[in-house]
C-alpha cells in the first residue's frame, strides 16, 4: 500500500502476529504495517476489517497490543528495535 | 500493583500540543521567565502542518515553520513527546506516556490540540486503505512513505490540493483527483472576497496552489457527487457521478477529505464551553481575545478553539503566552499592549479572509446527504439509515441520538461522529433540531483501569503534589 522514500535508513526487526517485519527506524508502527500490507489492525464486533484511517490519533482504528499494552495507537508510536506486535484479530 | 504515577516538576505553564500554537506560546512564556512543559502526543514537535520538520524533509514547510522550530527548540521549554493528556484533576493535569501514568502541576494551562479533519461519510468509508487526505501527508511529512500503486484523492478542501501536489512532486502523483465542490460555490463565497485583502499572502498561495495542481497534470473529475468506495476486504477503487456520467477508478488506496475542524475534545472533556456555528456545521470554543476559556487558569489557542490555519495559530499562541505572563505578572499592562496590539491587529485583519475560505470550502461529504447504509459512527458501527430511524422515532438531539443509538460511545469519544450527527439533526430537523453538544467527560483519551488507579499516587520529583 505505502512504499518508503528513505530506503537508506536504518533497519530494525520488530515482531507482527508472531513473524519478524523489517522496519525503517523513523517510521511509526501504523506507516511500517500498512507498507507491509499488513491490514486490518483490528475487526469490529460485527466482524469488519479496519485498517489506520486518520493516522494523527483521532480515530483508534489503528489501535494494537504493543509489547503488552493492549489499545496502543499505531499511528503515534515510532518503531523500536524489538518491538512485539499483535493485531486485534480473530483467532 | 500498578506503578504510581510519575510526578513531573511543577509548571508555570503546561501547553498541550505542539503544532505551531503551541510552540510559539511556549516561545513567547519562556521569553517572560516561565517555566514551560509542553505535553504532545506525537512522536515529535511540530504538529500536523510542520510534522517531521526535524528529519529529512520531503515536502517545503511553509517559510516561518524553520524558524518556529528553531526557537521552540533552543527555547528552554520542556517537550515530552508520546505525553497522551487525558484529565486536569484541580490544579494538576494527567497524562499517559507508554502506559505510564504521569501528573504535573499547572498554574496555567493552554490547550492547543489544532485542528481534525472533518468526518467523511461515505459508503466504504472504512475500508482498510481508506484513508483521510492527512494520513497521506502523515506518511509522508513523519514516516517518508507514499502511495505505492494507484491512489485517488477525494473531497474538497486546500489540504486535498495541497497534498495533491506534495505527493506529485515526491514522485506519487494521484491517480486522479475526485473533486466535490458544487458548481456555484466560487460564486456564493464571492461575498466575502473583500475579505481577502486582509489576508494578500494566503489568496496568492491559494491561487498559486490551484495553477500548481492543473500544470501537475493530474486528472481531476469535478463537481463529482454520490462517492462510493469499491472493495469487500480492502478499498479497490472509487465510484462516484460527474458530467452526467457514473464513473468508476480503481485505487488500493482512497484518500477522503472535507475541511478541518477544531480538535477540541480533550477543551471539552476539560469543561470549557463551546458553541455550535451554523455557517461552519462545527462548533467553536468560547474564548476570549486573548485566548483565555470559560474556565480560570485555561487558555485555548490555534485551530483547537476555531480553524484559522497554521500561521494564525502562532499569533494566538502567542497572545494566549502573553496573557499568561501578565496574570502571572511577569509583565505589567503597558510592556502587554506594547507586545499584543501588533500581533492582535495582524490577527484580526488575516481573519477578514475566512469568511471567503470557509464558505468556498462549506462541507460537501456529511452524514446529512449520505445514503443509509453509510456508517456514521466507525466504533459503534451505526449506519446513516440507523440515526435518521431514531430521528423519525423522536430523538432531536444529540444526546437523545447517542442513547437510541450508542454513537459516540466507542474510543474516539465521538471524534468521529459527533459533527456528523448534529448535520444530520440540523438537516432533519432544521430550528426544531437540539444542537447541544453531547457531554464528553473525563478521561479525555481511553485509559486502563491500571492508568487511572495510579493517578491519585506518586512517589517522584518532588515527592509530593503540593
């Protein structure tokens, strides 16, 4: 969906749904998943796919557990090296 | 256990948000003595219009973003980044930093949270690769990334032309561009075109912004109505009517956008009062020249109290810091008037030109002319057809809607859909609609109970509140 424009930055690992991600160490969590294609972020109640939408924090579409917190905003985290990500999918 | 809250040192004044009202009344209080933290929830200073103006740039800033930037840096404000605000508990504001409960107290507090965009209802609005117009520019200014593969721009605003162009010159240009305004608006707005002198510099950038657009080339559809986003799983394409034709182009990424609206939420939720302004369809907060709220010790400046654009946002800002050193006294009245009557005189005279802005770019994509199946509240999944039900069954406000129905109950706290709702009373109820705004209460951000049972406790700083 989204490709990078600084293909020279630094390369981190961070961990999806259990599978290690290449990550660019100056993107958010929300910008690295939707460059991977990795949507939805989450389903709804009523089973929909939701994916980030506003990406400036006003939406909580893109709300993930993140190294354990559960309701993490994507779109307002920066990547770390290490990090552990779990989408809010269904088993 | 939870850990207790981590206990900040206290502050002269907190400023929360740091897009470009924010910053420059941190600028302003810090050149008076006070002791500034600025809170902000992004990763890093600069807000939407200047995000990631410290990293590599891939868009031009406006030409007084630097220099801000600059200043607010070397200013000796306290930034704390990732600082999620959610309460004021008397003279002491909560937040949250990566789970972490944190207090600080204010003498002073400035909510500067700017502006949202407007919320789009359209059939497929939540496709995943639905995306607003700003998300693209997110991308584009905080992470360097760009459409990859055929995309389409939607709506109607300066924002959508100018991302627009950003993305072309970064080398993504849109598929096309779906334009929304109706025909006959240049000429409806003509009646506040005087207005425009007041503001010479923002007519010549719009007008530079429209010729840019048409010698990038892309192709728009103007005057297009009846937008619907293509996809079962994912957004494939866009369909919508334009030249007496329905039309259909295929995009894997849709981005929607229909103007700005104040980002007032966490004002509200804090207690100042706001009021409803027809000929905007959004509310406004109530303050006063200089930015001081309905509330003592809370000032409110830039788009978060009433959309004026990013650079009139730094004269509020810091005419709200100004105001803040003389109740603190750190000026007297003369050295105040000697600082604020320029600024506020500028200020006064930019804002001639919104009357001309506003009603050229008057909402083209609300709930009100959306079909029933769109959905209007996103957390809550309630369709158009669901709220115009429980309008028919005798809800005529919004707070009747919100207890028939459960919109605005979810996470974004009504982010999202409290202005749809009130369009749609307004249009089916017209002066019998009830356009009171529905009460949002603290916390003004989804917490953990683990969050909230560490607020009242801390062991940090100073080791104490007081």
């Amino acid at each position: 969906m989204l490709r990078t424009l600084d293909p020279d930055q630094p390369v981190v690992t961070i961990t999806v749904d259990g599978a290690p991600v290449g990550a660019f160490a100056g993107e958010t969590v929300a910008a690295c998943l939707m460059r991977h294609g990795l949507v939805p972020t989450r389903v709804t109640p009523s089973g929909r796919p939701r994916a980030p939408y506003c990406l400036m924090g006003a939406c909580f579409e893109c709300t993930v557990e993140l190294d354990g917190r559960t309701h993490v905003q994507a779109c307002l985290t920066p990547v770390r090296d290490g990090m552990v990500i779990c989408r809010n999918l269904p088993e | 256990m939870p850990q207790p809250a981590r206990i900040e040192p206290a502050a002269d004044l907190v400023v929360i948000g740091a897009g470009p009202a924010g910053m420059a009344a941190a600028v302003e209080a810090r050149r008076h003595g006070l002791a500034v933290t600025v809170l902000d929830d992004q990763p890093a200073a600069g807000g939407q219009i200047l995000r990631g103006i410290a990293r590599r740039h891939h868009i031009r800033y406006e030409p007084w973003g630097q220099p801000l930037a600059d200043a607010f840096a070397t200013s000796g404000a306290r930034h704390v980044a990732g600082a999620a605000v959610w309460a004021r508990d008397g003279d002491a504001i909560l937040f949250g930093q990566e789970g972490r409960t944190c207090r600080i107290r204010a003498r002073a507090t400035l909510v500067a949270t700017g502006s949202m965009e407007r919320p789009v209802v359209v059939p497929g609005n939540t496709l995943p690769g639905v995306v607003t117009v700003g998300a693209l520019q997110s991308f584009l200014k905080g992470s360097g990334a760009v459409p990859d593969g055929p995309f389409v721009l939607a709506g109607c605003g300066p924002l959508l032309l100018l991302t627009a162009l950003q993305l072309a010159t970064a080398g993504a240009p849109p598929t096309a561009i779906v334009d929304t305004m109706p025909r006959g608006r240049w000429r409806a707005a003509m009646a506040g075109a005087a207005g425009l002198l007041g503001d010479m510099p923002l007519a010549l950038k719009g007008i530079s912004l429209i010729a840019r657009v048409r010698l990038a080339g892309i192709p728009v559809h103007r005057h297009a109505t009846e937008l619907r986003v293509l996809g079962t799983d994912r957004a494939e394409g866009l369909a919508f009517r334009a030249d007496g034709e329905n039309r259909t182009i295929a995009a894997g990424l849709v981005a929607l956008h229909d103007g700005v609206v104040p980002h007032d939420q966490l004002a509200v939720s804090l207690g100042c009062e706001s009021r409803f302004d027809p000929a905007l369809g959004s509310y406004r907060m109530v303050t006063d020249a200089d930015g001081r709220s309905s509330l003592p010790d809370v000032w409110i400046a830039g788009d978060g109290a009433a959309i004026a654009g990013g650079y009139l946002a730094t004269l509020s800002g810091s005419l709200a810091a100004l105001d803040v050193a003389r109740s603190a006294g750190r000026i007297d009245a003369a050295e105040h008037a000697r600082l604020a009557t320029p600024l506020a005189a500028e200020r006064r005279r930019r804002l001639r030109a919104r009357a001309f802005v506003d009603a050229l770019y008057a909402p083209t994509l609300s709930a009100a002319a959306a079909p029933d199946a769109a959905l209007l509240c996103r957390c809550e999944e309630v369709t158009v057809g669901q709220a115009r039900a429980a309008i028919a069954a005798g809800a005529r406000g919004t707070r009747q809607l919100k207890a028939a129905t459960r919109c605005g109950m979810g996470p974004c706290q009504g982010r999202q859909c409290t202005l749809s709702v009130v369009n749609l009373l307004a249009r089916e109820l017209g002066d019998g609609a009830d356009l009171v705004r529905p009460s949002l209460r603290t916390p003004g951000r989804p917490v953990t109970v683990a969050e909230l049972a560490a607020s009242h406790e801390g062991h940090g700083h100073t080791g104490s509140d007081a």
